[in-house]
C-alpha cells in the first residue's frame, strides 16, 4: 500500500471513536511495542504467547485492524504495518483517549486480555459498552421491528407465541410486540439489570412480558411451546452455543421458525478488508462480545467466528436456512431465518 492511500485508512480511524478507542486499547496490551521489538512480521499466536495474552481476544483486536486497512495480513497470515512512520505519528506519539464508556471498562478488559486473567465479564459486571451500542441502535429498532414483523408474516405459518432471547433492555422487543399486536412475545434475558429495565420500559404495551432466564437451561415446561424464536446479536455472545440451541430447540414448535440475526462477518479476515462496519463490529466485539461469550471458560466465538462457520453450525445443528436478508439494508443485521430439516 503506498503511503497516500495508507494515510486515507489512518485518516478514517482517526475519525471513527470507535475504532480509535481499539488502537488505543492495542497501545495499552503493548501490542505495537512488542511488534517494533521483534523487528520481524509475526503470526497472532506467536503475539499472544511473547506478550502473554489470551489469543481470542487479541486476534479479534487484529482482525479489526485488518478490515479497517492500518495493519495487512501476508499470505502467511503474518501481520504487518504498512508504514510504521505514519502508523507512529498518528496513533503512538499522540495520548489517546477512550470513548468515555470504554474507558469505564477499559481496567476490566485489558485484565481480561492477559494470559492468566479474567476469563470475562457480563452485562451486569461492565454494561458500559453495550449501553453505548444501545444508543447507537436507537434510531433503527422500530424500522427493525417492522422488518423482522414482515419476516415472521411471511416465514411463519403461525405467531401467537414468540420468544426473544438475549432480549437485553427490551429495545427491539417492545417495538415488535407493538408491531404485532395479536401475539404474546415473551422477552427473557440472563441480566438482572436488563430485564428489570425492559419491564419499567414495556408498561404501555400489553402483549409483552419479560423475565430472567439462562438460554442454556431454559423452564422444561416450555417445551414445544413457542411459534417464534427470535436470536438477536445473541449467537455470538454465547458460551455454549450448541447448549443453548439444543434448549431452543426444544421450546420451537415442531413447524416454528427460528430467526437470527448476527453481523455479517467473514471469519477471513482478508473479506473484510476494506470494510469500516466490519471494522467497528469487530472492534465492539473486542470489548463486548469475546468477554461475554468467554465468561465461565465459554467460546470466546465474537463477531469474529464469522458468518461461514455460524452457517456450519445452523447445519450440524439440523437447521434448514430458509432465507437470508440484511434487515434495513445493514451487514450489522443479516438475518437467517431458519426450519428443523
């Protein structure tokens, strides 16, 4: 990349908090230094071993380098600053600063980055960054609702019962209740906090309730019970995702649908190049994602896992994909809408 066009890509982070607080953050964990140190390209791996960091979470730092252009990826899977002067100028020399969410969790996470560290943490522990996704989603969840009613109104042969897993705060649910006045949606959520906001926020709303549940050991006493199952910005999250799906499928009707919703993002890092929404998901996902989805020695899968192996996984798991849309035009919500085989 000649230095002109790689200023451009400097240039686009600089302007992006987001991404500039996951510089920031790679400057903290002593990432750059280590790379100047060992003066030769090095895989992930051989990183995360000479800084003594938990692989997971560094490889979703770098791969949201890669897709936003400030580091490459040889065919070797080695990774390279283009042009350390002007990487140097912009993101080493200069004191840089967290979105001021991240920088409440930022002690947490960068414990958490280290070998024997905390393996993560919940909503409930550190909710600072996803309050802050919530308030980047909040002008989209009543066109997302609506989208995701016309998808449950086509792909469904009934709706009278549908579940909303990993609800959080209720924001989409509550408008999709609203959306679909006829069913019961049932919201349900592991977080204490979350749910106790959901129902201070649902009060207007008549055919929504809410309730604290573990998606991997959800009431027996469901089973078989609901029309729709709604999955969004869950899968990856996950500690357990196939624990958990099995549960889900168990709740589903033998006819039901299940629907998910996940960033579209390629698990090569080389299709993401390029790509700023991926750039911020994967960023987000550094702060968010690993660490919710590596609490209790879980996957620690994040946006990162990527869209080929959630497809895979839909399939092991005796899952049909019956069609696929990006909801209001966005990678951030690529839907699947899913059938048992």
């Amino acid at each position: 990349m000649n230095p002109i066009a790689y200023k451009r890509c400097v240039s686009r982070v600089l302007a992006n908090p987001v991404l500039l607080s996951g510089v920031r953050l790679g400057k903290r964990v002593k990432l750059f230094q280590a790379m100047q140190y060992l003066k030769h390209p090095c895989d992930i791996n051989t990183l995360a071993s000479e800084l003594h960091l938990k692989e997971p979470y560094l490889k979703e730092l770098i791969h949201s380098y890669v897709s936003s252009e400030v580091m490459t990826l040889t065919p070797d899977k080695k990774i390279i600053v283009p042009d350390w002067t002007i990487f140097k100028e912009a993101f080493l020399d200069p004191e840089l600063t967290y979105l001021r969410p991240f920088e409440k969790v930022a002690p947490i996470l960068e414990k958490c980055f280290e070998e024997n560290g905390p393996a993560g943490y919940t909503h409930d522990e550190a909710p600072y960054v996803l309050d802050y996704v919530r308030t980047l989603r909040q002008n989209y969840n009543i066109p997302l609702a609506m989208e995701l009613s016309q998808l449950i109104s086509v792909h469904a042969d009934s709706y009278t019962d549908i579940l909303d897993v990993g609800c959080g705060t209720g924001d989409l649910t509550i408008p999709l209740a609203s959306t679909l006045g006829s069913s019961s949606v049932y919201g349900c959520d592991i977080s204490v906090k979350a749910i106790t906001a959901a129902n201070m926020a649902s009060y207007k709303v008549d055919n929504v309730s809410f309730g604290i549940e573990d998606i991997h050991n959800l009431p027996k006493s469901w089973g078989g019970k609901y029309n729709v199952i709604l999955m969004f910005d869950v899968l990856h999250d996950l500690q357990y995702p196939e624990k958990a799906m099995k549960q889900l499928l168990n709740v589903l009707k033998k006819d039901g649908i299940l629907i998910i919703v996940d960033p579209k993002v390629s698990s090569d890092p080389r299709k993401n190049i390029g790509n700023i929404q991926a750039a911020q998901a994967l960023t987000l996902s550094t702060w968010w994602c690993v660490p919710s989805s590596s609490c209790d020695h879980g996957s620690g899968n994040g946006v990162g896992w990527g869209w080929e192996n959630k497809e895979v996984f839909l399939r092991n798991m005796g899952l049909n994909v019956r069609s696929r849309v990006c909801l209001i035009k966005s990678d951030y919500n690529y839907a699947y809408v899913c059938r048992r085989k």
